[in-house]
C-alpha cells in the first residue's frame, strides 16, 4: 500500500511502511569506486570487524580509469591489495559505475541497492530503490548488510503526451529540472509516470532516475512493467523471475504535469542545472568541445542517435569530439554495428569506457574560457577542469548537431 | 534545564561551519568556529546540554560531516527544527548528534527559553513557557547509535543485531 518507495519498503519489511518511518534493512548490493572506496576502507578498518557478505559489495574503477597519474595509480593499488586480502569477487573495471551495476545484474524491481556515489539514483528507473551514501556509510554496511532509511514523502511526476521530433528524454528531464529547481524535490522520492513513460524504452527512462538526484532527491523511481521486464532479460545478467509493482492508493504530497509534446529541445546553461532554456535560444555560442559520455547519456542507443547525424560528414576542426561508451559492453555492440567506425570518420575521438571528462580528471579538461557541450548531469563550475570554463548540458543528438556546426545547434534539421 | 539558541530557516553547513574550517574534523576544534558567522555569540556562550532550535531545512548545502559534528563537539544535546535537509539528517544520526522533527517546537520555542527534551519519548518541553511539543520518537536503534557516538563507533564495541534487538 502506498507510493512506489513506500511498496518497496513495505515488500522487504513484510509489513505496511510510511513516509517518514526510519526503518533499517538488509541491502542487496553496496557499490562503491576507485574515488569513494578508499575513504570506505578507513571506516571499515576503524570498525574492526569482518566483512558481513563480501558477495553484496561491488567495486568499480571508472572514475580515473585507466589511471591518469601516479597518485590515482597508487589509490587503486591499495584498493586492489584491499580487494585480494578480502576475497571480494565483485570488481569490475568496465565502464561507467552505474551503467556495470545494470549490466551485470545487480538492480532488480523491488531491490535496495546503496552505492558511495550520488547517481546511485540511477537504478531507480528499473523499480529498484538505489541512493547514495558518504563512504563511512559503505564501509559500516560492508560490516552489517544493513542500512537505515527515513522514507521519504513523494512528488508525482506525470509527463504526457508524445514527444516531437528532435526531444528527448534528456530534453523532457531537464524541463523538468527549469521547472522544479535544484532544491525542488529535496529528500524527496520523484516518482515518473504518465503516457510519455508507459511507452518510453528503459535505456531512455534510466535519464529521469539518474537526473533525479540534480533537484535534491532521494531516489526516483519508475514502477517495473513489462518494458523493463524485458530490458533486464535482454540486456542484463539480472537473473528472474522479477517482481512487477505498482503504487497501491499513494498519497503524494505533490503531482506535477508537463504536456511532453509541447516541448522542444533544451539546454542547461552555465553554471547550474536548472538555468534550463529552449536550446533555440542558445543557437551559435561556439563550443570548444562537445562530449558524449557519463551514466546519463552514453547508452548505446544515445550512441546511436549520435552516429545517425554524424554519418557521411564532419566535425568541426576546432570543435573537440570526445564519445565515451558508459561500458564496455556498450562499445562492443556500438563497434559490430558500425557506430565507432563512423565517429572516427567524422573525426570525433573516442575514449575508453568510464566516467572519462565528466568529474574534470583526465580524458578531456576543460581550459580557462572555453566552452563544452556535453550529454553529462551536471554543469557545476569547475567539473571538467578549468573554474574558468562553462559546460552546457543536451541530448546527444543536440551534441552531434553542435559537433558539426562548432556552436550550439538545432538537432532537429538532421533528423531525417 | 538546558538554554535554546534560535535559528532561522534553511541554515546551510556553511553557516553552521565555514568550508574554511574544515581542515580538521576533530570535534572540539571544529566547535570553536560552529556558527561563527551567523551568530559569533554561540561558541563561547554556549553551556553543555544547551540546545539549537531551527526552523525548517536545517543543514541544507554540502554533504559534509563537519557541520554535525562542529554541533556536537559544542555539546550541544539536541537539535530540534521544522525539518532537516536529508543528508545532514543522516550524517546527525550517523556521527551521534541527536535530533527532533517537530515544526510546532520550532515555531514555539524563542532564543533563550529554558527547554527540557526526552529523546525516546520524542517530547519537548519549554519550561519557559510552559508549553509541551510531540516530535515524532526516534526509533530505538536510532538512540543506539546516538548514544554509541555514531555508526563507526557503535560498530567498534557492538554488533548490528543488537541495534535492532
Ligand atoms: S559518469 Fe559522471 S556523473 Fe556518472 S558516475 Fe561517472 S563521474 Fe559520476
């Protein structure tokens, strides 16, 4: 009975759970990265104690991968030595962190997953109720399996209609963020719903849970219908059956409703997520580099709509195009198909799987003045480098249009 | 009989600790400079078991941890306000700093008046006034960890089943 995180909650528990209890759980799987487990490792040896389940605990190097220096270099030394004395089987380098935690099957409907990373939210979009901690909170959880939750009051995000053209989910996202602000859903759990996402493929739904942690949320979540039964059969190691849910008589504290087909493309501009415009309104800023990647936007099919506008012609010469698949296994399927062959055609530079420029490490820093249009989350100053620099945020068909041109660009001309 | 410093809404970490100060996460060292800003009286007049009452979204702003733990390195017992921002809500139970949620406390309870609280009761008391407020009680195991110091230390000596024992 009750909102989506209430279900879900109520499901563990094997009773009724409300907004506002503090509940403590068991957690299916605690994610953590070559950035967040060193700080995990103190607090767990601080505590002392065994490990609980080293099966629940997964561990990613994405974030500086391969390594750009030698302290990174050293880092991840001391958390694979970490990884040897415990006998922990869950490590990937394979990409992005969140996109590997899908892959690999770790997210299931009605599943509680913790990560030392704040686009944890991102499991949302298949039923799974997925937030991040500070590290301390991961290495005491690696101890228990457990964790506490206050549950969270819930805002309904219905979007409806059929989107135009051109619009994206990364569109309606961000129309959303210009609409409720950064503070709007704080400690709230957004919930998506509506014709839009009855019909919208998982990979495409995944953008509005990633996205939703950008306006303060606790999770966002998508209730599991067959469209992510078989996104999981098909695209995940996720072993079934799985359980389908709905809300059941929820009470929301809010309902809001955006009308998707009266949206057009838009752009984040510098320097906060929510100073959302119509991209229209951006047309011809020049842009230094443009940057397909990160766990919002670098799916394969995100992939794909890049490469249908980038095929048979040319970036700008002084346009840097850097595409980073979220996985390995996206940057398989993207090669046998063609997709890396045509953006090296077009004179783009495609870069290991990871988190590659998006937290301003390696793999495409930005300099002082310059200007980047990116699929990424977030635009905060100083993310990709220089405090100096300015990223706009789009789809990644508006990134291949801005690609081409060198400035900010309408996508829907390519589309043909 | 504890003394009630008054704040108002949306107070952020960094008026409760200046990023500046964050060099140190030893408690008593990050209390000296605990609301330097917005009230510089508080730090050298506040007493043991005093405590902070706020209005609504108190500890928005950064993930950190210092602005609990600058609170309670100050001895401060408890902080009571209209509603906390999520993550200082969970980084005040996991380090050990107890709070209340209880928006009629907040707006009944003024800068200097005598205030009594039973934390596993969820009751407030301002003896001031005479006035009594319910928060809702923090469950058991949230005491536990309180009371251990934080999540960490309450690990150290105890296992977890006996937060929910
Ligand atoms: S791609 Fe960017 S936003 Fe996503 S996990 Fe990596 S650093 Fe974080």
């Amino acid at each position: 009975m009750g909102t989506l995180v209430e279900e879900i909650f109520s499901r563990r528990l094997g009773r009724t759970v409300n907004a506002g209890e503090i509940v403590m759980v068991n957690v299916d799987a605690i994610m953590s990265h070559d950035n967040t487990t060193p700080l995990a490792i103190k607090a767990f040896s601080e505590i002392g104690k065994p490990i609980r389940d080293t099966s629940k605990i997964v561990i990613h190097f994405d974030h500086a991968y391969p390594a750009p220096n030698q302290l990174a270099a050293e880092n991840q030394q001391k958390i694979v030595r970490f990884i040897q004395a415990q006998g922990i089987d869950n490590f990937y380098h394979r990409g992005v962190c969140h996109q590997v935690m899908i892959e690999e099957g770790y997210v299931k409907p009605g599943g509680i997953v913790i990560g030392a990373d704040s686009h944890t939210v991102t499991y949302g979009a298949l039923g799974c109720f997925s937030t991040g901690l500070g590290s301390s909170e991961i290495g005491a959880a690696w101890v228990t399996s457990k964790c506490w939750f206050k549950i969270p009051e819930t805002i309904l995000v219905r979007l409806e209609g059929n989107a135009p053209a051109g619009v994206y989910s990364k569109d309606v996202m961000l129309a959303l963020a210009g609409q409720l602000g950064m503070d709007g859903g704080t400690y709230r759990s957004l919930e998506f719903a509506g014709s839009y996402i009855d019909a919208l493929p998982a990979h495409a739904r995944i953008v509005f849970s990633n996205m939703s942690v950008e306006l303060g949320a606790k999770c966002g979540l998508i209730a599991p219908d067959q469209i992510t039964l078989d996104y999981l059969a098909s695209e995940t190691k996720a072993q079934g059956p799985f359980d389908q849910f709905t809300a059941v008589n929820p009470r929301y504290e809010r309902t809001i409703t955006i009308d998707v087909s009266a949206l057009q493309p838009m752009v984040a501009c510098h320097p906060d997520v929510d100073q959302v415009k119509p991209l229209a309104e951006m047309i011809g800023l020049t842009i230094d580099q443009v940057y397909l990647g990160t766990c919002t936007n670098a799916r394969y099919e995100d992939l794909e709509i890049a490469a249908g506008i980038l095929k048979g012609r040319q970036v700008s010469r002084f346009t840097r195009t850097l595409i980073t698949p979220a996985s390995q296994t996206i940057y398989e399927k993207a090669l046998a198909a063609g997709l890396i062959q045509i953006f090296l055609d077009a004179g783009c530079t495609v870069n290991a799987p990871g988190c590659g420029a998006c937290i301003g490490r390696h793999g495409g820093i930005l300099a002082p003045g310059e200007r980047a249009f990116t699929t990424m989350n977030r635009n905060f100053i100083g993310r990709m480098g220089s405090a100096e620099a300015e990223i706009y945020l789009g789809s990644p068909a508006a990134a291949a249009a801005t690609a081409i041109e060198g400035r900010i660009a309408d996508p829907r001309p390519y589309l043909a | 009989m504890s003394r009630a410093w008054k704040f108002g809404e949306s107070l952020n970490t960094d008026e409760i600790i200046p990023a500046r100060f964050n060099l140190t996460i030893v408690p008593q060292e990050l209390a000296q400079k605990v609301f330097c800003e917005v009230r510089p009286d508080f730090a050298p007049g506040v007493q043991p078991d005093d405590v902070v009452v706020a209005d609504a979204n108190f500890g928005c702003g950064s993930s950190r941890e210092h602005a609990p733990i600058a609170i309670r390195g100050a001895g401060v017992k408890v902080v009571i306000a209209a509603s906390f921002a999520r993550i200082f809500f969970r980084n005040a139970i996991n380090i050990g700093l107890p709070i209340m949620e209880c928006p009629e406390a907040a707006a009944g309870i003024s800068d200097g008046d005598e205030v009594d609280v039973d934390l596993t009761q969820g009751k407030i008391y301002n003896r001031t006034r005479g006035t009594e407020f319910q928060a809702a009680p923090l469950p058991a195991f949230v005491l536990k960890i309180s009371e251990a110091g934080g999540i960490v230390n309450f690990l150290k000596t105890h296992d977890v089943e006996e937060l929910t024992a």
